[in-house]
C-alpha cells in the first residue's frame, strides 16, 4: 500500500501544481520568477519528450509514452506481491507516478507542463513527474545492481 500511495502522491502533488502554474499564466501572465539564485519558477510548455524531442510528432509521443507506461504498471503490479524488494517496489512508484502525470499532460493538453529550472545547469525545465523518474531510475538500478537485496 505504501508504494501506490507513492504512486498517487506523486501524482497528485505534481498535477496541482501544474494547475496552479497554468492558472497564474493565465490569470496573470507569469512566466518566470527566481526562487533563489540557482531555482528559477517557470512556466514552459513542453510539446514533445526531454527538451522538445519529438515535438513535431506529439502523437508518437503521447503513444510512447502510454505503451510505457502500461509496460511498467505490468511490471508494478507483478513486484506488488512480492516480499521484500522495497527499493525496487519505490523506485517503480516513482516513475509510475511522474509517467502518469506526464501522459496526463500529453493526453489532455497536448504538452507536458515544466514549472522549474537551474540556470546554472542549462536551460533544461523539469516538474516534479521528471524528479520522481529519475529518482524512481536510480533506485530502480541500485536495486539491480545489489541483486534485489533490500
């Protein structure tokens, strides 16, 4: 049960936040504003994969996108029985929940809404789906890596 309420936190969380992040675009116009020196709040549009890949072929990468995300839910739910394997059950959470919101976003608004960026590390907008991947993709190998032994 912990893992699924990862799962649905991840993607609730991100997803209001999304929200919220359209709605002050719209209401007020924002597009950017600096948290701190190195996290800057913007609004960005992202129209295809990391960076705008595929951003001429949206329905390839909305359908890409679905196609994993069910290849992974078969995966989630097969590990759900299982004993153990905590770090791999979390890490498959984590990207489930952002692959989720992230297919979301791809399906009901024709782009993935990015909210954050490190101008110090390039110009590259994440949202919270990307950090919940990748984290959930570290945990996923640490786990492989160690033999499952958690």
């Amino acid at each position: 049960m912990p893992y699924i309420m990862t799962l649905v936190s991840l993607f609730a969380v991100d997803s209001a936040i999304k929200y919220w992040i359209e709605r002050l675009g719209a209401v007020s116009g924002f597009q950017e504003r600096m948290l701190c020196r190195d996290v800057v709040l913007k609004r960005y549009h992202n129209r295809g994969a990391m960076m705008n890949i595929g951003e001429q072929k949206q329905h390839l990468v909305a359908m890409l996108s679905l196609i994993f995300s069910a290849f992974m839910t078969g995966i989630f739910a097969a590990t759900l029985g299982m004993t153990g394997k905590r770090m791999l059950k979390t890490g498959l959470a984590l990207i489930l929940g952002g692959a989720y919101s992230n297919t979301y976003d791809r399906l009901r608004r024709k782009y993935v809404v990015d909210y954050v960026t490190f101008p110090r590390f390039g110009a590259i907008v994440f949202n919270l789906s990307d950090f919940g991947i990748i984290i959930g993709a570290m945990l996923l190998t640490i786990s492989e890596l160690s033999g499952g032994q958690d």
